[in-house]
C-alpha cells in the first residue's frame, strides 16, 4: 500500500458548482408591451439547486479548516505522553509494560463483564501500547477525519469517533480470548472509515470528491480488516476491534444519508449528546486510575525489567539461576530456568520449575497469563512423559490438545504423541 502523502488538501467546491463553470441566465430584456405600458423585463429562472451544502459551509476564519481532528490528535498524544510519564517498565521498542496498561485502564472481556470494570470501556480506546502504534492511528484519523469533519462537521465526526470507539470494543470483546485485553482508538478510527466510505455513495459532495472518499477509505480500510480473511490469531493486532467499529460506523454512515435532506446533517443534537457524554464518561473514569497505579505497582516492581530481560536463549539459560533469585514472583523467570533445566535433561528440576511458573501466571496481572500458562503446562507434560508418567502427562495434555491457542503447542503435543 503507497504511502499517504501528507500536506495536501483539495478544497471542496460549493454546493452544486461544477469547478470553471457558471450556470448561464438569460440577460434581462425591456420589451414594451403596448404603445402607453411601461417595459416589463423578461425575469430568469433560478436553477434549483438538488444538492445541499456541506455542514461545515460556515462563515468565520476557522470554518473550514478541521480543528476537531487535529483536537483529536492532539488528546491522543497527550494522552500517551502521560502513559510513559508514569509507566511502571518501558521495553526497549518503546512499548508500556503490560501492568502499566492494565492499570490504566485496559480492556479485557475477563476484566469488563467478568470482573465488572465497567470503567474501562472508557478508557481502553484513549491509550496506545507504543508510539509506533500511536502514530499509525493518528495518520489514519488526519487523513479520514479531515475529510469526514469537512462533510458532516464536528459535532457528528465527534459522535462517530465515540460510537465507534464503544463499536471496536464490542468487537474486541466479542472476537478474542477472554484474557486479551486491548487499547487504542483503531475501532473509533476504523468506524470514520466505514462512515466515510458509506457516505461517498450519496450527493452530499461533489462527484469527484466523492471518488476521493472511497479512495481514502479503502486505502486504510482494507489493511485493517483483510487480515482478519486469513486468520489474525498470531497478531497483536486487535482485528476484531476493527471489525467491530467499521461495522458501527459503516451503520451510522448509513443513517446519515437515509435522513439527510437539508443543508446539515440530521440529528446532530443526538451526536453532540453522545460525544459530551463519552468525554464525561472518559473523564470520570480517569479518576479511578491513580487508585489502580497504587494496586499495580507492588506487583510490577516484582517483574524482571524490560532492559534486563534476556533477548537469547542461550543468554536466558546462562543467567536462568540469577533471575530466579532476583525476581522470584516473575513467572518468566522460573520458565527461562525450567527450559534450562529441560535442556540440560534436568528433567526433575524442569518439572519443579514449570510447576511454579503455572502457580505464579494463575495470580498474575497481566494479560499475557493465559497464553505462558499453556505454554508452560505444554512442556510440562512433555517432561511428564520423558520422566515416564504417561497417564499424568496425557490427562495434562487432553485440554491443551482440544483448545491450544497456538499451533505450535500442539504440534509439540503431536510430536512426542500425547495427542491422538
């Protein structure tokens, strides 16, 4: 996919104009009538004008130009600066450590409808996991939002980035594991694509911008979604939250034009509602987050930090024994010394080991549990069956063969036949 080039935007012409060209009216002619009455001028007739002016056709130096998107852009960043101000880790990519997300307010369906957090539908789509993360939403949104912003104004760009941001969640909740957890305004984002491209099909713009629209929207809604044709589930991209908003906003994009016959979008007031009413939500719920700062932070301090943590096997294996004494509440810690111990054919002291990692990821905070956890029990019914216990290592293994989330779980299971 070509790169957006950025700095250009193409005005868009006034209601019904076609660019170089003036509707011609016949020139007024005085012809008498009679003799003694006086002239009567031959009047033109007005074109009737079938399409209605784009919301934004406003007077004032700031009317045209989309201040709410670069608004938009603008809390995003702000928002983010904030998450690395006060992370408790930073990896060496520059990502928030998976604690500091939770605490903040990422969303999981274990945390939201299991745990009750309903605080954090508010939240989640405000944060970005790492800068490159946040600048590939923000370019979308610049290049999506000035157009849409200029076609149905602020007050419905704003409704569409809220309904949208609840639509992504929906999707995300609904699609994933119960333990993933997602961030990121990609749902908000990908439903002013889907409304974009549902309103490029009515009169609303001139044609030619209209063929914009649709190129705009495809260009940045075909990369989000077409992954999810062909599987997503080794990513760590949150597919189904695109799914879920370019749904929501594709719908809404939809309603719009079925109602839209005057000069402004329909049911503005509805959007304005809805988008005071999200911030306020989302401004509330920040309130909550010191409090989750302070319960996250004794754990998080217990956790290997990013700029230590092993980038090799073979220099995981050497210092495995160091990081078990160091961080002994890391489950990663005791993994790195169990596949040490399995690799030396230590196989009593692998069985210890991946022991403890399982006790430790059942209590763990972070949403990275659930995938270690049956990596670890994969092994470890592997070392079962090397130490000769058969039957406790296929009764270990008969969930993960049915369930195994990653493919090479189970082929390990496969391989060595606990599996049939």
């Amino acid at each position: 996919m070509s790169k957006p080039t950025f700095g250009r935007r193409e005005a868009i012409p006034a209601a019904g104009a076609v660019p170089g060209s003036l509707p011609a009216y016949p020139i007024p002619v005085a012809r008498p009538v009679a003799a003694k009455a006086p002239p009567m001028p031959v009047m033109p007739v007005a074109e009737k004008v079938t399409r209605a002016a784009p919301s934004d056709e406003r007077t004032g130096i700031f009317a045209r130009w989309p201040l709410l998107t670069v608004g938009l852009i603008a809390l995003l960043g702000f928002i983010f600066y904030l998450e690395s101000r006060f992370a408790f880790d930073i990896d060496r990519a520059g990502g928030i450590s998976l604690d500091s997300l939770l605490a903040y307010g990422g969303a999981s369906y274990d945390r939201i409808v299991d745990g009750g957090e309903w605080w954090r539908l508010f939240l989640a789509p405000l944060l970005h996991q790492s800068l490159g993360h946040l600048i590939g939403n923000c370019v979308a949104l610049l290049f999506v939002g000035w157009r849409l912003e200029a076609l149905v104004g602020r007050a419905w760009l704003a409704g569409l980035f809220v309904f949208g941001a609840f639509g992504g969640l929906a999707g995300s909740l609904m699609g994933n594991p119960h333990y993933v957890f997602t961030v990121g305004a990609s749902g908000a984002i990908t439903a002013l694509i889907g409304a974009l491209f549902a309103l490029s099909f009515h009169d609303r713009a001139h044609p030619d911008q209209r063929k914009v629209m649709r190129a705009v929207a495809l260009r940045f809604g075909i990369p989000a979604l077409l992954p999810l044709v062909f599987g997503s589930a080794a990513s760590h991209v949150d597919y189904h939250a695109h799914l879920g908003g370019a749904v929501t906003g594709y719908l809404v994009g939809l309603i719009l034009t079925s109602f839209w016959s005057g000069a402004r979008p329909p049911l503005t007031g509805l959007a304005t509602i809805s988008s005071v009413a999200g911030l306020g939500a989302a401004i509330g719920a920040s309130v909550l987050v010191p409090n989750q700062i302070t319960a996250y932070a004794p754990h998080a301090a217990q956790m290997i930090p990013a700029a230590e943590l092993p980038t090799t096997d073979g220099e995981g294996f050497s210092r495995a024994a160091d990081l078990v004494a160091r961080f002994p509440q890391d489950p990663r810690a005791h993994l790195i010394q169990a596949l040490a111990y399995l690799k030396s054919r230590n196989l009593s002291g692998a069985d210890r080991q991946f022991r403890e990692t399982i006790a430790l990821l059942r209590d763990t905070a972070t949403a990275s549990a659930n995938p270690a956890r049956e990596m670890a029990e994969t092994y470890l019914a592997v070392t079962l069956f090397a130490e000769g216990r058969r039957g406790e290592a296929k009764e270990l293994a008969a969930p993960l063969c049915q369930a195994a989330k990653r493919p090479t779980n189970r082929q390990l299971l496969v391989k060595v036949h606990l599996c049939s």
